[in-house]
C-alpha cells in the first residue's frame, strides 16, 4: 500500500497567504446563472431547456504565477546562471526527471521567526535525523510558518546563501519550504537591513541561484505529518511559457502504509 499526503495549500480568497497586493482572486459562477453561456453555443436553447434547469460551474481567477503552492524557477532570481554563464532557465524548460524524486524535511520549527539558517545547521540536522543526502534528493524545510495564521507571511525561518549552496554543491536541484519564502520573511530582514545597509542580505538564498541553478517550492503545509525520510515527493510544475513559477500539486508518498 501507499499513503499519498498532500502538502498543498490551496488557491483561496478566503485565506491570506500573501501581502494584500499579491492576493488571488476567484469569481465563482454556478450552475444556476450560467445557461445563458451554454445557450451561446445553441441559439435558442432555453433554461428549462437543461436538466434541472442548470448550467455548468466555471471559475474565472486573477492569480499570480507566485500565489499557492508553487515552484519558482531559476529565471525568478536572476536572468543568468552558473555564474553569469548561461541564462538561467525559466518554468516550461525545467527537467521533468527532477520531480519525483525521495525526499528528505529538515526541522527548524524550534528556531525563531526570520532566523537566516546556517550551512552549519543544515549539516546538523542531517547529522540528527542520520540520513547521508544524495545528489538529486527533494529537501523540504519546516520552517515554523503556519498556514491559515495571522501574519502568515512574517512567519518562519529563511535559508540563506550560504545552507543554499551548501545544498546544491551537494548535487540537490529541488527544495521547498512551508513559509511564505525560501529567504526569511522581509519583515525581519528589513530590520537587519535598516541596521547594517548590508545589501547581501537582501534576498540571499533565492540570489544563490545565480552561482547554481536551483527549483524552489514555497508555501507547502502538513510537513509535520512527514517522517525525516523514507518517503517519495511529487512536485510537477504546471507548464507556462517564460515564466518565472508554476504552480504544484505537491503530495509525499510513502510506501507500505495504510
């Protein structure tokens, strides 16, 4: 047996996963006031004309490639790659292999909001749950954020450059978080910056993917139902032409469970 978890949240008005300016947008028509779209097609077709008089249920959505649970693509952070060597790839050219693959979550949860994690720390926390990470494995981050919480988008742990590319010198191309952001929140990085003018904050692990090129999944949920390892993660990006993300179905399987 497999048991299929789904880590996604899901496309909503009712729920605030962005800032206010990035916030999706679904118009609902129903049954009952759309027969008239059906009777376009049929000139003369009646309402009574339809079983139970009812048309079809369509949704009109003003969205974000970004809104949902998504994958940003290299072409988010940079327009080139490999240290300015290529362009950096955008969400309809990433590599379909790259996603369903086993994956591996790293706990942060007990790590203050806007903590920036360390290469040091992701090391520890392999060393922790005793897995040797493997080139091509999907390594998730339970970051702290809640979903369906107030301030949702200040919620969380960040990884930084430097975990960043400790992971993708190490072969890993695919990573995602449960926060807002792969970076910290900007609520906690803005008060560093404001300090320091440190302009190498800003951004910085989504920025590593100028040095390698990497897919990034944002705003997934339930990772505490996960086990450290041991299971399969599906994350297939919808196909949108020279865009910087796509949105996911993002589900874990693990196998020989009920």
């Amino acid at each position: 047996m497999t048991r299929f978890i789904d880590l996604s949240i899901p496309i909503t008005n009712d729920v605030v996963s962005d800032p206010e300016v990035m916030r999706p947008k679904i118009q609902y028509m129903t049954h009952e006031n759309t027969w008239e779209q059906i009777a376009m097609f049929f000139p003369g077709l009646e309402k009574q004309d339809l079983p139970d008089g009812e048309g079809w249920a369509v949704e009109m959505l003003e969205l974000s490639t970004h809104n949902g649970t998504h994958m940003d693509a290299p072409w988010h952070y940079h327009s080139t790659t490999d240290d300015g060597a290529n362009p950096a790839p955008s969400i309809d050219e990433a590599p379909l292999d790259r996603f369903l693959r086993p994956g591996v979550k790293l706990d942060f949860s007990h790590l203050p909001h806007g903590h920036v994690v360390s290469a040091a720390e992701v090391e520890e926390a392999f060393d922790k749950i005793g897995y040797d990470l493997q080139p091509l494995d999907i390594v998730l981050v339970q970051s702290g954020a809640v979903y369906g919480t107030e301030n949702f988008t200040d919620q969380g742990v960040g990884l930084g450059a430097e975990a960043t590319l400790w992971l993708t010198e190490r072969g890993v191309e695919v990573v995602g978080t449960d926060a807002w952001s792969w970076d910290a929140p900007f609520s906690h990085t803005a008060k560093r910056w404001a300090e320091q003018r440190d302009p190498s904050i800003i951004w910085e692990g989504h920025k590593a993917g100028r040095i390698r090129p990497y897919y990034q999944i944002e705003k997934l949920t339930n990772l505490e139902s996960l086990p450290a390892h041991g299971f399969t993660f599906s994350c297939f990006p919808v196909k949108i032409e020279r865009a910087s993300a796509g949105w996911i179905r993002a589900v874990a399987m693990i196998e020989g469970e009920e």
